[in-house]
C-alpha cells in the first residue's frame, strides 16, 4: 500500500471519528435527500406516530368511551361510538352510589401522605448519611443498602404483626399510618438522594457553615434548594408506587370507608354494573393523568434522574 493511498485512510479514519455521534444513521445524509427516500421515510414516521398515539391513546379513549355508554351497547357492540345514545348516568351512579367519590379522596389522602413521609425521610437520611457524614455513616450506608437484597414478600408478616401489635400505643389497623410509615422506610430512595446529594459541591456547605449556619439551616436553606431535580423524581416514584400498591393497603385497611380506589375497584366489581364501573375507571385514572401532567418534565426530559446521577 503506497504512502498517499495510507495518508487518505488516516484523513477519512480521523474525519469519521471527529464527527458527532448522532450524525450517523441507517440512512445517509446523501440518501436522505433522495425523493423516493424522503416519501418512505415520511410514511415510515406517520405511521409510527400514528401507532404510537392509538397504543397510547386509544385504551383511555375507550375507556371514557365505554364510561358513557349502556351497559348492552358496550357488550354488543364495544367499538362502536354510541350506537344507542350517551348515558351520563353512569358517571353520576359511580360518583354517588358507588361512593367513588370518598375512594378518590382517600386515594388522594394516602398519596399525599406517603409523599410527604418518604420526601421526608429520604432527605433527612441522605443528607445525614451524605453532607454531614458522622463516624457511624459507612455503617448505616451498608445497613440501608443491605435492605434493598430482603424481598419485600419476607418482610410482610413482621410487617403486618408489628402494625397490629406496635411496640407502643395501640393498632394501626384501619389507620392510614400504617401505609405512610412502611411506606417512608425506602432503601432505595435514600440511596437515591444520598448520590445525588454526594455530589453537590462541597465547597457552597463550607461557605454556609463559614457564615454561622447550622446544620438545620444548611438543609433547608441550601441543600434543598439545589435538590430540585432529584426531588422531583423521588415524588413521582413515591406517588406512583402509592397508586400501584394493592396488596399492603388491604391488609392494613380492611374497612371499606377507608379504603383506595386500587383496593375498592376489584372488591366491586362483580356488585356493579358495567357502566357504572368503567365510569368508575375512568375516574380513577383522572389521578395517574394529572400526575403525568404535573411531572411530564421529569418523565420526558428525564433530567431529575440525570442530576441524581451525574450530579
């Protein structure tokens, strides 16, 4: 191989490298200004966008479809659009026969609830584990971090038994402490902020602590206001994973009147009729809606889960 012949490989080798990453694709840039090309890569988009927006879509479409519509109608004929009418009694029954209304509150109760507990104790936890980094800490690191290998199924007839029989003052049965409080003991959240935490700069605590503050002002006037990112994500995890827990909140909260909609829609279903109950589906899933809404930032961007990793 001549010397121009191995020079020209090294420029076009070098040229390939220095070019960005996401520059580079099935389709060239030189294929891509193709007209033929262009009308197949323009179809190619429009159907997945339109498949994309029916698979995401389409199931609460229905769903709001189904929550107005005669019961026979949705038996008969589900994909039709009102082939009889619309009943909006549905929605009324489920809101006020069904009590539809209270199982939303308490949902609404028991979310906010363990929001708050496990905001609380993750930051608390990272911050003691983290910003002011007793002896002890590389200790309780690996006893949080060792939680995280005991499968939750192990944890819960200890769990239940210490929720009936607490150490101090009476049952916690029926009482929605006894969601918040397990709830708050999250390994994985603590372990979360604690990262992110770790990697704020040091330099901005000993400035603080330099100006007279305390270990409670540092937390809460310069801690969390730069924790927003991974703020955020510890609230969606905590307000998901209250929406989606069925099984502890029906062990410890066997009183209907105090029951969640997660608990209370299966328990009714065969007691109700189909269109009052796909009215109550649709009204429970106005909650995962809004919060989508509110934190869509956070599920699209993914920048809170970023800045707790990267910092």
């Amino acid at each position: 191989m001549s010397a121009v012949t191995t020079t020209r490989l090294r420029r076009a080798k070098a040229r390939d490298e220095s070019e960005p990453a996401n520059d580079r694709g099935i389709v060239s840039d030189f294929d891509r200004k193709k007209p033929g090309v262009r009308v197949v890569m323009a179809v190619v988009h429009v159907f997945l966008a339109l498949g994309l927006v029916v698979a995401g879509l389409g199931p609460i479409i229905w769903l709001a479809k189904a929550a107005i519509t005669p019961t026979q109608d949705t038996i008969r004929t589900p994909l039709e659009f009102f082939p009889n009418g619309i009943k909006w009694e549905n929605l009324a029954q489920a809101w006020t026969e069904v009590h539809i209304d209270q199982y939303f509150i308490n949902t609404l109760v028991v979310a906010a609830g363990s929001w708050f507990f496990q905001l609380l104790i993750a930051t608390t936890a990272g911050y003691a584990l983290s910003v002011l980094r007793p002896r002890y800490a590389p200790l309780l690191n690996g006893a949080v971090l060792a939680t995280l290998f005991i499968p939750s199924i192990v944890l819960l007839v200890p769990l239940y038994l210490t929720i009936v029989h607490p150490p101090i003052g009476q049952s916690l049965l029926n009482n929605y402490l006894a969601v918040w409080l397990p709830a708050a003991a999250n390994a994985f959240n603590i372990l979360l902020v604690k990262r992110f935490f770790d990697n704020l700069p040091r330099e901005v605590f000993e400035a603080a602590r330099t100006d007279g503050a305390g270990p409670f002002r540092l937390f809460w006037s310069v801690v969390l206001p730069m924790s927003r990112p991974i703020l955020g994500v510890v609230s969606v995890f905590a307000i998901i994973n209250s929406l989606k827990d069925y099984l502890w909140p029906m062990l410890v909260l066997p009183d209907p009147a105090v029951q969640t909609l997660g608990v209370r829609l299966p328990a009714i279903q065969s007691q109700t009729e189909l269109g009052v109950f796909m009215a109550a589906l649709a009204i429970s899933t106005i909650i995962p809606v809004v919060l989508f809404l509110g934190f869509q930032r956070v599920f699209l961007r993914g920048a809170g889960l970023g800045g707790a990793v990267k910092g």
